[in-house]
C-alpha cells in the first residue's frame, strides 16, 4: 500500500485530523502521523506562549522528523508486520496550515514524496526559504486546500502565491465559506470547555473555521476528503477513476455552492 505522512499544525497533535486520516487508511493507505516535538498543543500550554525562537527551530526540525520518518518506514526489519504490506516507492506528504509548510518542504527537498496535498497553506515565500529549488521546478503532483474565510492564512494572499508558482499537474480545491481549523477534528468538539480546562483562548478556533458563518463539518469533510484522496489516488496509485473527484461537478454533486476547484 501506498505510504502518506500527516504532518499536524501548529501546537496540534498527531490526532488532530483524524476525520482524514482514518479516511485515508479505510481507501488503503498506510498513514504515518507523528507529534512533532516541540510543537505541539502540549509543548505550548508548557511554554506558556508561542515562543518565536522555538517557531523557527520547528521550521527547520519538523521536515527532519518526516524525512525520519521515512527512513524508518524504508528500514523495517522483515519481521515487522508493516514491513510486508507499505510501498516505499510510493510515498506522498499532507498536512495542515504549519504540517502544510512541512509537507511542501519535504515535497521540495526529498525525492521520495512523488505528491503533497496542503491545507490551509502559508506562501510561496516561506516554503521556498527551505527549499534548495523554486516550487515552479519542484517537479511533482501538488495541491492545496484552502478556506475562503480563512483568517489566519488568507487565501487570497497565501494559497494564492502558491498557485501562481505551481506547475502542473496540480489542483487547488477552495472551501468558500471553510476557515483555517475547519480543516481539523475541532469543528467536531464543543471547544469551549476544553479551552476552560486547558486555560486556552478558543476565540481564534471559533472565529476562524468553526463559527455559524463557516461550513458545516458535515459538509466540509467529505468535500476535503474527496479532493484530496482523489488526487493522491491519481498521482500515487495510477487510478484514472478517480480522476472524477477533481471535476467541480463531483464536488458540486456533494454540496452545491460550497467549494471551488481548479487545475
């Protein structure tokens, strides 16, 4: 089975999108999300605050950790179960809004993931910071997914840049009403009193993905879902049926409306 490595946000965690992995396992993908030391919601609560210094080691450290990753995966000893069924040669990158920066970066540095799917992307600036080449010579399937309401990474500056520098084959799949932790499991939870218990400030969360203004979970996980798997079943399994789910109709037969695709 192909292999796809999750990379979680900022101050997220390895489960903090399981509406889409645990998807992308049940369509026969070995699905490897890892914490990302440092960066995850418990390392902030501990440090009290974003800590810019720590931002930027996570920058450099966290396309090391799946790159490590796929060492590993590459190195199984034979009489590990996983050992018999993953396709090394097979490899793609996803993550969200920091996982998507990662997922880029591993993307432009590393052979060995042949696609990435990014949601709720920062610019082209900062992914190629990291990369020895330009992402218009990255040489490889890319989308990204973004929200039209998305406040923290507005698309029409950050996904927009992307876009403009991207070679086919590429996709780019817009939510129009999706903010940025729309594309999380925290649209699914009442926030609120786990910000209570956490002593965190879930304003942002609310405002920005998961308020009475933003798409339903309901409606927006199957829309990210079938653009998503859809292009990583093209680009990693050779399926030309599933070249349907890249097509504004199949996304309109899901929600009419709601989302916008290009390639």
């Amino acid at each position: 089975f192909p292999v796809v490595f999750f990379s979680h946000g900022k101050g997220g965690i390895r489960m903090q999108s399981t509406y889409y992995t645990v998807f992308l396992a049940s369509h026969g993908y070995v699905v490897v999300a890892p914490d990302h030391p440092g960066d995850t919601i418990v390392d902030l609560i501990e440090a009290g605050d974003v800590d810019v210094v720590g931002t930027v080691e996570n920058f450099v450290d966290r396309p090391k950790d799946i790159e490590f990753l796929m060492d590993e995966i590459q190195s199984l000893d034979a009489k590990d179960p996983l050992s018999t069924i993953v396709d090394t040669e097979r490899m793609g990158v996803t993550g969200h809004s920091f996982g998507a920066l990662t997922s880029m970066v591993v993307a432009g540095q590393d052979f060995r993931a042949k696609v990435a799917v990014a949601q709720s992307p920062v610019g082209v600036g900062i992914v190629e910071a990291a990369t020895p080449e330009k992402l218009s010579e990255f040489g490889k399937p890319m989308m990204i997914q973004s929200g039209g309401k998305d406040k923290t990474l507005p698309e029409d500056v950050d996904a927009a840049s992307l876009w403009d520098e991207m070679k086919s084959p590429r996709a780019w799949e817009s939510l129009v009403r999706a903010g940025h932790f729309t594309y999380s499991d925290l649209c699914t939870f009442d926030v609120r009193p786990i910000g209570d218990a956490l002593s965190l400030d879930v304003e942002n969360v609310l405002s920005d993905g998961c308020g009475p203004d933003n798409t339903p979970h309901e409606i927006a996980f199957p829309l990210i879902r079938a653009g998503a798997v859809g292009f990583l079943n093209v680009h990693l399994r050779g399926s030309t049926a599933s070249s349907k789910w890249l097509t504004q109709g199949a996304l309109d037969a899901l929600a009419q409306g709601e989302s916008t695709l290009k390639e």
